[in-house]
C-alpha cells in the first residue's frame, strides 16, 4: 500500500514538472512570435518613414502609369473615419492615381460620397467622367464607389438574363452546344446589366480581415491584393511601397 501511494507521488510529480516545462516553453515561444511581430512593426514604421522623407531613391520614380485602376476595400467600420479615407485619397490623388474604386460592404462610403468630392479638388464620379475630356490626362481623379448590394443586385440580373437567353434558346431547338454556360457568356450578361465595371490592377484592403470583404469576385480575376493593416494606422511610405511593389510585380495571364 506505500509503495502504491509512494508511485502515485512520483506520478504526480513527473506531471507537474512536465505540465511546468511544457508552459515554459509555450510562454517562450509566445515570447519570439510577439517580439518578432514587434520588430517587423518597428522596421516597417521606419522604412515607411525613410519612404515618406525620400530618402530611399528606388521609391522616387515610380511608373504610376502601370497602376491603370485602384481599388479600395475598407472594412465598415474603419469606413466610418471619413477624414482618414479624405486624407487616403488626397495622397493618391497627389501620387498620380486617376482612376479608383472605393468600396466598404455596408455602403458607408457610397452614402458620403458628395462630403467626399467635396474635399478633393478635380475628382468626379466614374459613371458621369468623359475620357475624351482632356482634364482627365492631368491630375483629374475618377471615383466608383461600391458595397455589397451592387455585388448582390448584379448577380441576379445577371442570371435572369442569363436564364432568359438560354430559356429562349430551349425552346427554339437550338443545338446543345450553344447553350453550354462560360465565363464569357457571364462576363457579357454583367456588362449588359451595366455592372461589367473595370477590373482593377490592384486592391489595397484597409481592416483587420486580410481578404477582399465581398468586393465583386468577376472583377478581380487577375488583381494583384495586398493588404494593409487598420485605417487608422495608415502610413503614406506604405501606401508607396505597396504601388512600387504592384509597378514591379511581371504579370503572367497565361492563354
């Protein structure tokens, strides 16, 4: 019966030592992910700030010129801080970008747009620009602004009208082959709905979620994403070194 008991302490003891080295370790381990996440944050601060100063010469000259359509996905409530989606635009506006997409599910951007092209000098809303205006080859900004319910309202007029062509061609007996369903055939009944829309070079999402939040998915068939971390902490060197990233990154389409 001792020997029983005496077993069952070393037992217990083994395990506490066990249950000690293995918190141990965890708690280290927590320890470099966090300090390494700190030394990440710290670097990229300075780097944005060497960027914002000009200091590192490669983030100079930028062909702004391959950047032909940004999107802009900000989570809902970061869209909130409308001074801080002004002060994004002005930035872009300043860096060449003519043409943009600004985007939050819930539509709070899309409900403040006039507030917003009232604060930017020579921006207009996409749907009403002119590319044969000559202003729009100067620092003239076109602004889409987009949330979910676009998504939502163009997929099912899309597939109504879908249904509806491939409904008439049933019934008039046509071959097999010609109501087979493709991405073409998808892509041209959007664009018929007026919901085709440009497919931007590059989205930049502003939130805690590292994906695209809902942003219309036929759009984005060849958009390079990167995402750039709260609204609120929002850096100019990084809105740059995202650009200079996109303007270097050889695009393979493929046939």
């Amino acid at each position: 019966m001792d020997l029983k008991d005496e077993m069952q302490r070393v037992r217990l003891w083994v395990n506490q030592i066990g249950n000690f080295w293995l918190r141990l370790v965890w708690h280290f381990v927590h320890l470099l992910v966090r300090s390494w996440y700190l030394g990440v944050g710290v670097a990229n601060v300075i780097e944005s700030y060497l960027i914002s100063s000009g200091l590192l010469r490669r983030y100079r000259f930028i062909d702004v010129g391959k950047l032909r359509y940004l999107a802009i996905v900000v989570e809902s409530d970061d869209a909130c801080q409308i001074s801080k989606v002004i002060q994004l635009l002005q930035w872009l506006q300043a860096f060449g970008v003519k043409h943009l997409c600004l985007y939050d599910t819930e539509g709070v951007l899309k409900k403040s747009k006039e507030s917003i092209l009232a604060k930017l000098k020579n921006a207009t809303l996409f749907e009403e620009a002119d590319e044969r205006d000559p202003l729009l080859d100067q620092k003239h900004m076109t602004l889409e602004f987009a949330s979910i319910t676009d998504g939502k309202e163009a997929v099912a007029k899309g597939g109504n009208l879908l249904f509806m062509k491939y409904l008439k061609l049933a019934n008039s007996g046509a071959e097999q082959k010609e109501q087979i369903f493709t991405e073409a055939n998808l892509t041209e009944a959007l664009r018929a709905v007026g919901y085709g829309g440009p497919e931007p070079d590059l989205l930049l999402v502003y939130g805690p979620a590292r994906c695209h939040l809902g942003f219309p998915a036929w759009r984005i068939r060849y958009t390079e994403i990167i995402h750039m971390g709260p609204l609120k902490s929002m850096r100019y060197g990084s809105l740059v070194k995202a650009i200079y990233k996109f303007t270097m990154v050889r695009q393979n389409y493929g046939t």
